[in-house]
C-alpha cells in the first residue's frame, strides 16, 4: 500500500507533435501484421509512427514521444525520430538536429506526450495529447502504467483521466508486437489511431498463441466533440482482468448511519442469494475509517438487485453485520468511495470506456463491460468482441462519444442513423452501458493506493 497526495489538474496544450507524413525513423523494423477484421483502420505507414523497442520486451510502461529529428542510441541501438519509445531517454542518450544534447521528455511540460492533431473536450479539460501506455489505454494528465482494475479505480489511483479500450495487464513482446500511433483522417475529420497489435498477457515473452490486437480512435466532431472507436481484431488466450464482481458505494449518500445496507452504483452480475468474501478498496481519504478496516477481508450479499443495495458482514455466514458508525465528513474529508472486491471470484473482467479525474475531486466513468467474464470475450465464444457491436453495423467496434465536455451513447447525438444494435443485442447478455458519476476524491486530501495483486 502506498500514500499519494492528489495534485491539481489543468487544461494543457500541445507541445509535442506527430509528423503524418513521416514514417518513424527507428531502427528496429517492424513486426509483420495484417489485420483481417472489418473494424480496423489501416493508416498507410506513412502516417504511422512505431514503438521503437530497443531490443526489449515491455510490461507497465508508459510510452513517449520523440520528435523528428531527436537522435537516440541506447542498448547499442540507434533511431531517429519521430518514434514512439518506452524508455525514459534523456541528454544522455539523444541529441537534437544540430547534434546538441537534448532531452525528449518533460511531463512537466508535457514534452514527450503524443498529439491528437486537433483539441478534444474530455469531461470539461481541453486536451490536445496523451500519454499511451502498455496496458491498453491512453492517459491524459500524467503518465500511468496501472492495471487490472475498474475504470473508477484507475482514475483514482493514477490521479489521470483516461481512456483503455482493453485495460489489462498486458506486454509487449518484442517478437511479435507492435504499437503505433497514426493522424490520418475519417469520413472527412480529423483523426487519431492508436493501435496495439498482437500483445500478450504479462509476461510472456517469445512467439505465443496470445493475441490482443485493438485499436482507440478519436474522430474530430468540432469544438472539442469527438467521437470514439474501440475496435478490436483479435482476442486470444487472454488470462488477466481485475477480481470483478465489484460494487462502488458514496460513503456519504450510499450509506446509513447504524445500519450495514448500503447503496452501490451498480450490481451488474454480482451474485444474488450470495454470500461471498471481498476486499475493499478506499478511493478517497474515508472519515469512518473504522467501516473500511472491518469491511476489508468481510462478506458482501446483495439485498435488492433493483434497488442496488448490498449487505457487507464480517462472517462467512453473513449473519454479522459491519455497520457503518459516521457519515462522510465532506467538510473535512470531502467524498470518498469504497471499492468492493469479490475475493474469490472464479473470473476476471477488463476495462473498456473512460474516465476523468478532477482537481476537484470528481470522477466520471463510463464502463462497457462492466463486471463481464472476459473469458466470454474470446474469439470463437458466442459474445466474441471481434464480432460484437455498439453504435455501428461493424462488427468488433463499439462507438461512443462526448458532447460538451460529456458522455453521449446514443446514435442520434452521435450522428449515427440508424440505431444499430446494442452492446447486449449479439451474443451474451452484458448487461447495460454502466455510467459511474460522482465526485469521488477530493482535492488534497490524500488517497490510498492498493496495487493489484497479478493474475495467476
């Protein structure tokens, strides 16, 4: 467990920059891929700009990048930029055009972040880059290599707005990966592609079967609207995921003083006339500190699916209550969440959606698959990603978007006719598109992070 004390967020602009009609100048070429699946989107190389790998694997990274004309040698390679690169290169290993030492990257600064192209309105902040990352998203106010968590609870403990479009704890296996990040344009806008070709599940290194190949696209809608396409090409043999089923309750408006009901946010496949052992995770600092130390370790049954209210006993027959003892001190506290984690969940779900944190505190998710066994993803199962669909006749691309600075699913503000089928409409049943609003944190208060255990 680690303390991290919340830092303001603030709109930024651009400071690093894609070159679209350059190709990336690495040295390492690379891996050979060919995508199959109707959803993807082939930007010609020459708007593409590679990971370059160094001669080395990756896990939990996060991904800069270098600017034409930055030359870099490390491991006894050497590249020109523009390229996108894992390692946290500085005057030590790169010079600028004018052979000079120069250092390609200052978060501070954001130097090193990865352009749009165009600005975007994302919950309110005004962003023109993003940080990729390893684990399948994209982080926008500061590096952030987390994983295997639910979209609240990333937020939270990166203290980044993000977007996954497969949250997971995945790696970068040089043999056969690749991941690039290309401007192009689509149906007239403007348009950004990052893509994440054949990953494997962490660690495994060399030529496997593991193949999770997906794609995050912003599409420029105007004045800050976009549209979003989580595409996805293959989903092979993926064994991580956060413990799901979870819950997430307001310790002030989800609980009651005295009593051991509490409200959560969502139920979606928790298990009913259960009685199940969780963990409890804080996002927040809580004022009934007492409530998450007993929670912790204890048992959870849901009392009304409808309603969304859940018990939480310190038995395994849950028939002793953990009640709660203080209602959130927001003016001293501000808000705080608990997170409940099924301990001895027999699945694991991933992260797919967005979320933001908020100097102020807030935080805003919107999750896919919410709670969804991830094995039921797989390709060749009857609730396949690749051939799955929101928003769209595509198969394997699920579309949705952000008006004003908020979240919109429905066709009609997406400028899409017709309504195509929902995310429950083929294959399994998922459940509905699961928004989690809320001002979650608070601005500098202090939040406690629980680094997830890795799936065995």
């Amino acid at each position: 467990m680690s303390v991290t004390r919340l830092v303001a967020v603030v709109a930024v602009t651009a400071i690093a920059t894609l070159a679209p009609a350059i190709a990336a100048a690495a040295n390492t070429p690379p891996n050979p891929y060919s995508a199959t699946g109707s959803s993807w989107v082939d930007v010609p190389v020459g708007q593409r700009v590679y990971l370059e790998n160094f001669g080395s694997d990756f896990d939990d990274y996060s991904i800069y990048s270098v600017a034409a004309g930055v030359t870099c040698t490390y491991n006894g390679i050497t590249a020109t930029g523009p390229f996108l690169t894992a390692r946290e290169l500085s005057d030590a290993e790169c010079v600028d055009a004018g052979s000079a030492p120069y250092d390609p990257i200052d978060t501070s600064t954001r130097l090193g972040s990865t352009a749009f192209g165009f600005p975007i309105n994302f919950f309110g902040t005004t962003y023109t880059t993003a940080y990729p990352n390893t684990n399948g998203g994209i982080s926008f106010d500061n590096p952030d290599t987390n994983y295997d968590q639910t979209l609240a609870s990333l937020a939270s403990d990166s203290q980044s707005s993000a977007m996954y479009p497969l949250g997971a704890d995945l790696y970068y296996a040089q043999a056969e990966s690749n991941l690039w990040v290309g401007q192009t344009t689509i149906d007239g806008s403007a348009a950004v592609v990052f893509s994440w070709e054949k990953f494997h599940n962490c660690c495994n290194s060399g030529a496997t079967a593991e193949d999770m190949s997906f794609q995050l696209v912003i599409i420029d809608a105007g004045g800050g609207d976009f549209n979003a396409w989580f595409n996805y090409e293959s989903f092979v043999s993926f064994d991580q995921g956060y413990n799901a089923p979870v819950v997430l309750v307001d310790l002030r408006s989800g609980v009651t003083v005295g009593s051991n009901i509490l409200v959560a946010k969502d139920v979606t496949n928790v298990p009913t006339a259960t009685c199940i052992e969780i963990d409890s995770e804080e996002l927040g600092t809580a004022t009934d500190s007492g409530f998450i130390s007993d929670a912790d370790d204890g048992y959870l049954t849901v009392v009304d699916a409808a309603a969304r209210t859940v018990a939480v006993w310190s038995d395994d027959l849950c028939t002793v209550p953990v009640n709660v003892s203080l209602l959130q001190d927001e003016g001293t506290d501000l808000v705080a969440y608990v997170q409940l984690e099924d301990d001895a969940t027999s699945y694991s779900a991933i992260s797919v959606g967005w979320s933001t944190y908020r100097s102020t505190g807030a935080i805003d998710a919107t999750e896919l698959f919410f709670n969804v066994d991830a094995s039921l993803l797989a390709d060749g199962l009857p609730g396949q990603l690749i051939t799955r669909t929101l928003n769209t006749t595509q198969g394997g691309r699920f579309v949705i978007g952000q008006r004003g600075g908020g979240t919109v699913t429905d066709p009609s503000a997406l400028g899409i006719t017709p309504a195509a089928p929902t995310l429950a409409a083929t294959g399994v049943d998922v459940g509905p598109l699961i928004a989690v609003s809320g001002a979650l944190l608070a601005a500098g208060g202090l939040i406690i992070v629980v680094r997830r255990r890795r799936s065995a």
